[in-house]
C-alpha cells in the first residue's frame, strides 16, 4: 500500500494549486532527514522503516491520511502498517531520546508543513459593538426618541437658526454618556482577554537535541518528544515512546471518568488534553493545533461572556431596587408637573402662562408633554445606579492587573472578592512556607553520619555503586551534559534536583552510564499516598534484577529488616538498631530537614510477575539524607499579618511531625509553649469522628503525614463551622481540596495543570506571601465597591429629593435633562474610575474578614451618606426658592449656581468617599495618580460646561463672586465628613436596630 506526502498534513488543509501540493510535499520531505539518502523519485518506495511518500495528483484535494486522524481515531492497524511508533519518529526525524532539532528552520518548516499548536480564537468585541451595547440602554433610547421630538418641535416653532439647540444638546450628551461607558468597557474587556490568554499558556518540558528544556504549549511542533509525569496535560496528540505505569484521564474529552492505561503495545494513543494521573513516560507528537480533536473543540468554543460575581449579582439587586424608586419617583414627577401644565400653572421663559385654553395648539401641547416626559426619563437615568456593577469591573480588572505584577494570576474574577473574606489559610510547607531551594546536609549510614559534601569515607565501591543506582535510576529527574567539560544540567523536582545534584557531585555518580548498563523494568510512582516509589531493574548482559526504593524514611525503614553498615557489610535490623536510627531521623526532622530514605533489595526472576506489584518488604537499608529547605524570610511577617487579620493559618503537610513542627515554629504558626495549638499527623485526624473533628479543628495548627483526602476533610470540617477557607496545593490529588475550598490557590511553579485547573488563582512564585497579598487585594476589592456605593447613593439620594420637592411645590425642575446626564456621568463612569482604583492599605490588614452575609451598605456608610445628602438637599433647597433674593440674580444666574454648586459638593464628597471611618481623608492621596486625573478632568469640564457651553448646558456665565459662592457652599462637605465621623455606630445591621426598637 502507498502512503502519500499528504499523510504529514494536518485534517482539513487543503491543498488544491499543484505549486503548492509540491511546496508541502517537500517540505515534509526535507523535515524528514530519514529520507535525506533516499533516492528520490516520482515515487518513493516503502522500505521496512519508513513511510513512502507520493504526491496523488488524481485527486484535488489531495489524499489528506494524517497522523492526525491515526491518533485521533486510535487506529492501532494503521500504526502496525506505518510500522510502529518507532517508524512514526523516523518519518517525523525525531529521535526517541533526542528529539528533533531545536534549529530554528527546521522548527519553522514543521510548522509551515503541519501547522501551529495553536487554535482560533473568537475575535474580540470590536469597540463600535460597545458603543451600541451602551447605547441600548432602554431610557437612553427612550431619551434619545425624545430628543428627536423636541429638536422637530424646536425647528418648527423657533426656526433652524435656533431651534436645534435643545434636542441636538441631549443627542450630543446621550452619545458622550454612551461614548465614555464604551471605552471603559472595551478597555475592561481587553484586559480580560489578556489575562485569559495567561490562564491557557501552559508551560511544556520538551527533548531537543537530547536537552530537556521548557516552552510554551504554542512552541510544540509535530516530531516533538514531550517529557510526561503526574498532573501534566498531554499538550497535543501523540504516541507512546516510553515510560512506565502512565494512566490519563480523558474524561474532557470522552465524558469516561475512569483511567486509561497507556503502553507502547496495545494503546499508545495519547489525546490532547487528557491529564496524566499516574505514571511517567515519553511521547513524540504527530498533531497539533486544530488537528486534534481537543483543538477543534476550544476553537469552538466562545470566551466572550464572564459569568457575574457573587457581589456583581448583589449590585444588581440593589441596582434593580434604587431603580424601581426612581422609577416611581419619575411617574410621580411627570403626573404632577402634567397636572400643574392643564390647570395653567406653569410659565414659559417670558413668564407667560404656558397652557392658555382659549389658545391651545397640539404642536404646543405635544412639545410641553414630550419636555415633561424627557424630564422624567432623565430622573430614571440619573436614579438607576448603573455605575455599580462597571464599579466592580473596573475594580476586578485592576486588582488582577496588579495581581500579576505581584505573582498572582486570578483565573476566577470572584476569588477576587471571596479571598477578602477568608477566615482560615490551608496552606503545603514545601516552596510556599520554605524557599524550595533543596541540598542535601545530612547523610548517614546505618549509625553513622558521613560528610554529606564528602565521598572520602565512602571508599567502599559497593555503598558507592548502590547508592548511586538508588539515586540515578528511581528518579524522574534527568541529569544532561553537553560535554565533558561543562557542568551538569539537572532537572526535575526540587527534591529530585538535590539528591540528583548530590548524587553527581558528591557520589561521583555517572548518570550516562547507569543507563547503559540497566534496564528499567518497572516503575511505582510516588504519590501523595505512599510517599515512596519504586524501581525495579536489571544489569544488562545479567539475570540480575533488584528493586530500589526511596521515600519517606520512617516509612522505608519500617519495610527493612536489614541495613548496610559503613563497611558495606549487611547486618540485621533489630529493635536496638532500629530504635536508634528512628531518633535520628527524629533528630533530622527537628532540625528542619528532610529526612529520605533509601532501600534496596535483590529480586529472583521468577518473583516478579507480569502484574505483580514491586516487592516492597524485607528492604536492606542503604542510607539515610537529610534536605534542608530554609524558610522563607519573609513568610513569618507574613503569618503576623494573618494573625492580626483575624485569618488563622494552618500547616497541611506530607512530612513528618517533628520536621512540621520545627518548620512551624520557625515560621510563627506555632508558638512556643502554646497550649490551644495542635500538631498532629493526618491519620489521626482521619480516625476521629465528624464530631471530633468538629471539635478540634479550630485548634490544630498543623497536620503533618497527611494525604490530600485529609486536606479535604479539614476543608469540609472548617467550611461546616462556618469559615471561608482558602487552600494551597500543587499536586494532582489536591484537586479535590482546591475545588472544595472557598477559594483554591494553585502553586505555579510546582504546580500540575490538573491543580491549576482546579483553582481559582495561581500563585506563580509559590510563595505564602503572595497568598497575604492575594487577600490584601480582595479586601481591597471590597472596599473599594463600599466606597463608591457611598458616593453613588449620596448623588441619587440628593438628586431624587431636590426634582421631586422642585416638581411638587413649583412645578419647575432646577436641573435640566443635559445638566442631569452631566452629573449621570460624573457619577457613573468618572465616579467609578476615581474610586475603584484604589490601592491596598496596611489597615485593611488591621480588620477582621468580612464576613460574606454582612450587608454591602454598613451603619457607617448611611451616617456619611446621610449626613451628606441632607446637607447637599437643605443647600439646594434653599438656592431653589429663596437664590434670587439671596444673590439678587435672575432664575437662569440662580440655576446655574445650583447646578454648579451640587457637581462641586460631588467633587468635594468624592475625597470624603476615600475613607470610609477615618478623618484625613487625604492621606495616600498623591499614590492614586488616576484619583488626582478624574478631579482635574471633571473640574475642567464643569468649568468649561459653566462658561463656554452655555446653548449647550443652558446656563448662564458667573462673576468671580458667585463662583466663590458655589465653591466656599460645597466645601463644606468636608467639615460636615470630619464632624459625622466622631458619631459612633453600632456595628448591627439597620434591619437588626429596627427589629429591637420595635421590640421595646
């Protein structure tokens, strides 16, 4: 059977121009150097290793078999006929242990021939969509109506020349309203898809030219030999080269939520974006991008929505209800003021009656109902505060921007809001508490410490061959050397770096040859559970086999009945001996380390079955290493800081007791001679009953052996007793816990895709501190939203009254439909840009959580918006009826006065909003740039709105004297914010102080 050059194209590309069927077949050819001693002709004969190309030119499109649908389709007859994996790498010229070259042609060339591991993406909102979406306002449309009616009106009843002047006046301010609440939008949106953009890029441990290295999921190209452990994410589709005990999950892909086992035999096949549960192993990727069916599904899929946060949604229900009292507010105003008009109450400019039975018009009539109705449709707009919910946007992008330049990626928009009130911290030792920068100090054997910086007492070459194959062979590290002279490469975990590390340097191990002279049988990963793994080997050219093991010494050393002495003598294990090495590794472990254990046993052949699991009893003890991981410096700052928050900090880790405690104390979760706190191990915890647990959870400080099923339960216990929680994990099984948890923080660095994709923010530096500072933020967050609800419902409050007393007692409204969209915009967007910026303080760290029932709207914000509101009613109210005796000015001086004078009593209380308790409302004020820009902007434009755009905002210019009026009146919404902050409140809910008053 022939295969053609169109098996090397990806699903779906065709080429139909013969130039271009060439181009790609000899672009696959060229990839291919397995070919390159090939004589080439018009077609290719099939040898035993390698695929035959040749061009079909009867059909148009070409054939298109690709390795894509082989994976795809799981065609284990095709591969047989391809002639296997191996033939496969051949084809693609990659190697199964060296890959493919990292020449930056070549790379280009296999992604010009099969494409990028890329998909498409939905195209971004365009801004002209934001604009109509703000302009789909129903009262903006209804506004916008109106203003076509009165503009017609105007132009029929005073001319062209002067009769645009009011419809064209809203037009333009309904646009500017529109305009401005579009760019924040957009913006908003485009800061969103970039972090989007940084939740999907997943880091991918590649082989190029024999050299393990990271790239990016977008840098995987077809021949690629990708490197697979635990809680990685298959990043394309691809087969099996090698690797043991490896089980994925493809249940994103299958719906099956059981594992499927991968081998080299009868099910090679690796899907994109299935997870590795188990196992290690090596894959050569023979499809990328919309190639795989996991590509053709995320490029289905459409990003475009985000579901609302829990506070968006509460917004929206206060939102809904101010809404429906300015609504009813609105239908009130526009009855009375019609009432007023039919009775003959109201006058025009002139002063004349403006309904005269004996001379009605319908012209007359219409426009006058069309003005009252506007006037109405204006209340409803400046009532309904839609600022709020682009408050908490704007809120949430800006944290999340910061966020990251504080190594913190928010994958979740409500883990923002949810992390400010967290009342317990869950939180892994290993890189978050400590620095993960692991050596090796300690190492004894038998009874013996030894120099760990020192071979010199190892002179015995059997302690030295074994130790060596115990480091070198059960590891999933790699140890790299470019050439004799360079230093090593090591790679892997941390912990398999230091024992690596101290394997070459120390022990001379030669990591090369280790390969060359065993054969790796079995593997038994370490997990979480066991905390040990397993590697059963042979010595090639013998018959010999033997299993090594390492992990967690009291754990190794109950599975030893013998131990190596120093002179490489084995010798039996008794209670004496075994009591004494068990307070070494206590000792270890008091010192902050560590403590790994290293076991060894002999195997016949005939003991190690086909499925029979590694023997693991009757171990010889080889030795004993102790790895120190200092703390971090700044992580008992850090742990104060909780404390003083009133958030509990809670160590949850996999070493033992006397390692957890130590790292405990030195970190100030424990305190010395603390009565309260507990340290236990997981399996206590485990036994107790729920009751129990119920009991003592509040008490422990750290759980120590513990498994990612007791991390669950301490966050169920704790989530039932009433805390929000927040979890750190990086592991694979801590995916439950991260879900379960009120807000799951995944580790960046150690981290697997199967954490990340669990959590709602990743901490990218791994460090505790970051958690704090995640939490920081989401008080922040919080905040910020009171701060601009004060401010917000101070406006509406104040606007409300002042039209409505206005429309009942003289029929005539002080502010117009173009004044009230002004200060709807204030208000709204600039409002909100000015107030929802604001930075964490250190005294936000200084308050208990909040906790996530307490109303958004608490005693103290009434008392300053309350206090603020009668004070901007009483002013107005007084300017209204008594502002042109007062001033001696006309009607028009006098409702320009006021209009000025509310915009700048908003001006003035934005400063009183920035600080809800305190009095210096301008500390810290220089460190929000944007705070100082929005004041300046909307001064200027009050300025410029009071004397240059007179036609437009129908208002009169002011003398220097009346400015002063209007400035000296609003600045005393400072003094009256200083004076209402000295008045205590309860901290009880208002619904809760009226419940009791009503009581007695």
């Amino acid at each position: 059977m022939e295969y053609y050059a169109a098996f090397f194209l990806a699903s779906g590309r065709s080429t139909t121009q013969p130039h271009k069927r060439w181009r790609v077949a000899l672009t696959a050819i060229f990839t291919c150097r397995a070919f390159a001693a090939k004589r080439l002709s018009a077609i290719l004969g099939r040898s035993q290793s390698y695929v035959a190309i040749d061009i079909d030119k009867s059909t148009n499109p070409p054939v298109n078999k690709s390795f894509a649908g082989l994976v795809r389709h799981k065609g284990l007859d095709d591969l047989k006929r391809l002639g296997g994996v191996a033939a496969v790498a051949a084809a693609l010229s990659s190697d199964d242990e060296k890959g493919i070259s990292n020449d930056p042609d070549d790379l280009r060339r296999r992604k010009d021939a099969f494409g990028s591991n890329t998909y498409p993406k939905p195209k971004p909102k365009h801004f002209v969509m934001h604009v109509v979406d703000a302009l789909s306002d129903l009262f903006l449309i209804v506004l916008t109506v109106c203003a076509a009616v009165s503009l017609g009106f105007g132009i029929k009843e005073h001319g062209i020349k002067d009769g645009w002047y009011d419809g064209v006046s809203i037009f333009l301010a309904v646009f500017l309203v529109a305009a401005v609440s579009a760019v924040n939008n957009h913006r908003q949106a485009k800061r969103f898809q970039r972090l989007a953009n940084e939740c999907s890029n997943i880091d991918v441990v590649i082989v190029r030219e024999g050299r393990r290295q990271v790239v990016s999921l977008a840098d995987v190209v077809v021949g690629d030999v990708v490197v697979l452990k635990i809680g990685d994410q298959v990043p394309a589709d691809g087969l099996f080269l090698g690797g043991h005990s490896l089980q994925v999950d493809e249940s994103s892909m299958t719906g099956e939520s059981q594992p499927v086992e991968i081998d080299g035999e009868t099910s090679p096949f690796l899907v994109s974006g299935a997870k590795v549960v188990d196992g290690y192993a090596n894959m050569i990727v023979t499809a990328v991008g919309t190639d795989t069916a996991w590509g053709d599904m995320m490029s289905a899929i459409v990003h475009d929505k985000t579901d609302p946060t829990p506070l968006q949604e509460r917004l929206q229900r206060l939102t809904s209800t101010i809404g429906k009292l300015g609504v009813a507010v609105a239908v009130l105003v526009f009855a009375v003021l019609t009432a007023r008009y039919f009775t003959g109450n109201t006058k025009d400019h002139q002063g004349k009656q403006e309904f005269d039975k004996h001379n009605v018009t319908t012209d007359g009539v219409i426009s006058a109902i069309v003005d009252i109705f506007q006037q109405a449709v204006t209340i409803i707009v400046v009532a309904i505060p839609e600022g709020l919910p682009l408050a908490v946007t704007l809120t949430l992008a800006f944290s999340m921007k910061r966020m990251i330049k504080e190594h913190a990626l928010v994958r979740r928009l409500s883990a923002c809001e949810t992390m400010g009130s967290v009342t317990a911290i869950c939180t892994d030792k290993t890189g978050t508490l400590t620095l993960n920068q692991m050596k090796v100090t300690k190492f004894w054997i038998g009874e013996t410490t030894v120099d760990a910086s020192s071979n010199k007492a190892l002179k015995e070459t059997k302690i030295l061959a074994l130790l060596g194959q115990a480091v070198g062979l059960n590891t999933t590290g790699s140890v790299y050397t470019a050439n004799p002279d360079s230093p090593p490469e090591i790679s892997g975990s941390p912990t398999e770096k230091a024992l690596l590390s101290w394997g070459v340097t120390e022990l001379g191990m030669d990591a090369d040859e280790l390969k060359r002279n065993f054969e790796v049988i079995r593997v038994e990963a370490f997990n979480s559970e066991k905390k040990r793994s397993g590697v059963l080997v042979k010595e090639k050219g013998s018959r010999a086999l033997s299993v090594h093991w390492k992990g967690a010494a009291e754990m190794i050393l109950g599975r030893c009945n013998n131990y190596l002495g120093e002179e490489g003598m084995i010798r039996e294990l008794g209670l004496e001996q075994k009591a004494k090495i068990e307070q070494i590794i206590k000792q270890m472990a008091g010192s902050s380390l560590r403590c790994v254990a290293f076991a060894w046993k002999k195997m016949e052949a005939e003991e190690v079955g086909a499925e029979a699991k590694l023997g693991d009893e009757g171990l010889t003890l080889l030795g004993l290493v102790g790895i120190k991981d200092p703390c971090r410096p700044e992580v008992r700052s850090a742990i104060e800081a909780c404390k003083s928050a009133g958030v509990v900090v809670k160590m949850v880790t996999g070493d033992n007791l006397f390692t957890a405690r130590a790292i405990a104390l030195e970190c100030g979760i424990l305190i010395p001679n603390d009565v309260d706190g507990l340290v236990i191990e997981g399996e206590q915890f485990r036994n107790y009953s729920e009751d129990e647990r119920a009991e003592m959870v509040d008490r422990i400080r750290v759980m120590a052996r513990s498994s990612p099923l007791d991390k669950l339960l301490m966050v169920q216990c704790l989530k039932k007793k009433g805390h929000v929680v927040a979890v750190t994990g990086d592991g694979t099984n801590d995916a439950p816990a991260l879900k379960e948890a009120d807000v799951g923080l995944s580790m960046g660095i150690q981290g697997t895709e199967v954490a990340k994709e669990s959590s709602d923010v990743v901490i990218l530096d791994d460090n505790f501190n970051t958690v704090v500072t995640v939490m920081r933020w989401g008080r922040c967050v919080y905040n910020n939203i009171q701060k601009f609800i004060q401010f917000q419902l101070t406006v509406n409050i104040a606007a409300l009254v002042i039209n409505f007393i206005s429309a009942i007692t003289s029929g005539d409204m002080p502010l117009t439909t173009v004044q009230l969209l002004w200060v709807n915009l204030i208000m709204d967007t600039m409002g909100a840009l000015a107030l929802a910026t604001d930075r964490p303080t250190k005294e936000l760290m200084k308050k208990p959580p909040v906790g996530r029932t307490k109303p958004l709207i608490s005693n103290v914000m009434w008392r300053n918006l309350i206090a603020q509101a009668l004070f901007q009613i009483a002013v107005l109210v007084i300017f209204q009826f008594k502002g042109q005796s007062i001033f001696g000015v006309s009607k028009e001086i006098n409702n320009t006065i006021i209009f000025n004078t509310f915009v700048f009593c908003q001006v003035f209380n934005e400063f009183n909003s920035r600080k809800l308790e305190k009095k210096n409302v301008f500390q810290g004020i220089f460190a929000n740039k944007l705070f100082l820009g929005i004041i300046a902007v909307t001064v200027v434009m009050q300025v410029m709105m009071v004397e240059l755009l007179r036609r437009f905002a129908d208002t009169e210019r002011l003398n220097w004297g009346q400015w002063g009026i209007c400035l000296g009146v609003a600045a005393i919404t400072w003094p009256i914010g200083w004076i209402v902050k000295c008045i205590p409140v309860s901290n009880a809910p208002v619904l809760h102080l009226l419940a009791r008053c009503r009581a007695s």
